[in-house]
C-alpha cells in the first residue's frame, strides 16, 4: 500500500461507513438535499479525510490534532442520525445500526490518539 493510513483499520471504517451513510442519504427528500443529507454526507466523509490527511507526513502532536477533527466529525454523523429519524427520514434501526456504528468508530479514534 503506497500510503500510510491505507493501513489503518480505523480509516478502512470510517470510509466504509461513509460510503453507507451516501447511500443512505438517497432516501432522504430532496428538500433536504442541501441541508442535512449535504451536512451529513459532508461530517461523514471528514471523519476519513481527517484521519488520512492526519496521519501522512504529520508529528504526533499534528496527527492528534487532525485525530480531534475526526472525533468531532464522527458525532456530528451522530447528531444528524438523531435529526434524521426525528423527522422520519430514517427507520430507529437504521439509527440504532449507524449509532452503534459511530461508537465504535469513536472508540478506535480516540484508542489512536490516546496511543500516539
């Protein structure tokens, strides 16, 4: 793998979880397509852009940092969950499915960035 956090298990789910949250995100109305399914799309992919983006050519402390960014990106996925079932654009599993998810995600973040 020529880049650094291609080997990071915690990158690989935070994209993968990303790429569930876009698909997700298709089923909302498309009123929403520029407020909460963008915001949400958007918190989701920031979470692996700023653990990639962190962990290549940074110091610790840098990598921290960026690791900080993703933490807060990861509950603002957790928020929007809880924002989209509100108004019923989601199922309460599907919340429930991602929440757990976003936990465990969160938990691997700060794991790294306890470690570093």
């Amino acid at each position: 793998m020529a880049f650094k956090f291609e080997n990071l298990k915690v990158w690989h789910l935070a994209a993968d979880l990303s790429n569930q949250i876009d698909t997700l995100t298709k089923s909302f109305p498309s009123e929403e397509k520029y407020s909460l399914s963008s915001q949400i799309k958007r918190a989701a992919d920031s979470v692996a852009l700023n653990i990639a983006e962190g962990c290549t050519g940074q110091s610790d402390p840098q990598f921290k940092r960026f690791l900080g960014i993703a933490l807060r990106s990861a509950i603002e996925v957790v928020a929007a969950l809880f924002l989209a079932r509100g108004r019923n654009y989601i199922s309460e599993e599907s919340k429930r499915k991602f929440y757990t998810e976003y936990e465990i995600l969160c938990k691997m973040i700060t794991g790294l960035r306890d470690s570093l």
